[in-house]
C-alpha cells in the first residue's frame, strides 16, 4: 500500500476511534473572571465632551502630594528609589505652573520649578543649579535624571486637558483581565480607549497624540499615553482610585513615567483645591545670584 492509501486510511480511522469513545478530552477548571455590575455604554461625543467641560472649567489648581521618584539605567540594571518628599503643584491656564519640593520635617526647598508658558526654571538649592529654557523639549537630557524634570508633563499628567482645534479623535473598545492576588479572584475591567490623533500636512497618515483609557463603568480616565512629534511613547501616566476633594473628584495618586529618561514619579494626593486665586508673581523664582545657570537652547 503506498503512502498515499496508508494517509487516507489514517483519515477513515480516526473519526471512528473518536466516535468510540477511545479517545475522550480531559476536563480542568479554569478561573472564570468576575464581571462589573455596571458597564456603560456611550459614543466617543460624550467622552469628549466631557473632558473638555472638565478642561473648560477649571482655571486654577492646586495640589498637595508627597513626591517620591525612581530613577532607572536600564543599560547598568539599576533602579535608583528616593525618600518621600512634600511638595505642592500649582497651575494657571493657559499654561502656567509651579512645583515645589520641600526637604522632610527640615522644610527647606529641595526643587522649586516654574514656567510662564513658554521658558521655565528648574533650581536645584543643594546643587547650588537652576537650569533655564524654553517650554519646548531639548534634544539634549542630562545624564541625572532629575535634571530632566519639565513643567510641561507635569502639566499634562496633573489634569487630563480637553481636545484642542485640529484634533481629530476615534474611540476603541476594550476589555482587561485583572487579577486580585489577595483574594484569588480575577476581574473583567472594560474600557474605552479615546485616541487623539493629527492628520498630517498633506498626508492620509495619522499621527499619534495621545491615547485616554476610561472605565466603563464610572467613565473616568484611568491612564493616559502622551506621544512625541515622532511618535514615541513620550509620557505614560496612571492614574488611581478617584476620591472626593471639595466639590471634585480627583484621583488619589498620579504615578508618572517617562520612559525614554528612565524616570517615574509617583504622587500621593493630599489635598485639591480648584479655582482659587493664583496671581502671576505666584509663577515667578527669584534665584540667588551665586547660583550656577545652565540656559537651554
């Protein structure tokens, strides 16, 4: 019998040997994931529309967290982790911030940094260093990590800002399976995914903005990836359990990441207050005139 008759054989014989029951599956329990009460349902328009109401109706914020920063050199394997600082965040739209690091318990400033929307000033006391440039990303980083520390994502991690003219967005639909170590049970988490895109100048390409992930069941965003002009993942940011603040909520902790600089910010929300007054020398930094100033192009 040639090859050919033996493998049409073979196909005769092994629906019959199924069939009797000599071939029979072993079964095994797999987890089933636990599903949200509440799911809902709603066009990208809403999602929209919500964020920019949100935007459009905050003028001012202040924030009160505790700081505390890793720094990562993947290339030595190291991940550097620093103490806990106090600080607090101030913004002003259009785009004006403050941030500043007190030393714990002792109070003095370890970090102050301010922009008026388009230079800014990182000082560094303890380094007896201010670093001053304009808003833009500079092509040249620091080897200390620290020293990369901008306004500018600090700004677009502490609110997530509303769509601006030219944005062009479409929403995905997701679902993710969490686990819970503690109590051995796995959860279904369904999300909505609002990409922001640009079209680009004479082009069908669309170019990555960012990308806002919601839950679906309260529709709040959770985490929201920032890309560059060329496309990187450029800031990554999560944000946690929301909480009551005045009138507001507002998430619990803000963890930041940077991959491409090898940083992470992880802030302990304290206290929110929205919409007080913030006058513009509040986003002025008189540095010492010994201090050292390296000036950014």
């Amino acid at each position: 019998m040639n090859g050919s008759r033996l493998g049409a054989s073979a196909l005769l014989i092994a629906p019959a040997l199924l069939l009797s029951g000599c071939f029979l599956p072993t079964h095994r329990k797999l987890p089933v994931p636990i599903a949200p009460t509440l799911v809902q349902t709603v066009p990208a328009s809403d999602l929209v529309e919500d964020l920019n109401k949100r935007w459009e109706e905050l003028n001012t914020l202040s924030v009160t967290v505790d700081m505390r920063a890793t720094v990562t050199r993947s290339k030595q394997g190291e991940a550097s982790d620093y103490p806990s600082i106090p600080g607090i965040i101030l913004l002003r739209k259009p785009e004006m911030l403050r941030v500043y690091g007190r030393v714990p318990v002792v109070g003095t400033r370890l970090l102050d940094m301010v922009s008026d929307g388009k230079n800014f000033t990182l000082w560094i006391p303890q380094s007896n260093k201010a670093i001053e440039g304009p808003m833009t990303e500079a092509k040249t980083k620091s080897t200390n990590q620290l020293e990369n520390l901008r306004p500018g994502f600090f700004f677009d991690s502490i609110v997530v800002r509303g769509l601006s003219p030219g944005d062009e967005y479409f929403r995905a639909a997701d679902t993710d399976t969490v686990e819970d170590a503690a109590k051995k049970h796995l959860y279904l988490v369904p999300e909505y995914l609002l990409n922001v895109v640009h079209r680009k100048e004479n082009s069908q390409e669309l170019a990555p903005v960012r990308v806002i992930h919601f839950h679906r069941d309260d529709l709040l965003p959770y985490q929201q990836d920032l890309y560059d002009s060329d496309g990187n993942l450029e800031t990554q940011v999560m944000y946690g359990r929301y909480a009551d603040y005045g009138e507001h909520r507002y998430p619990s902790t803000i963890t930041i990441k940077r991959p491409l600089e090898g940083l992470q910010l992880v802030l302990t929300v304290i206290k929110v207050t929205e919409n007080l007054e913030l006058k513009s020398d509040t986003f002025q930094l008189q540095i010492p005139p010994e201090t050292k100033v390296q000036k950014l192009q």
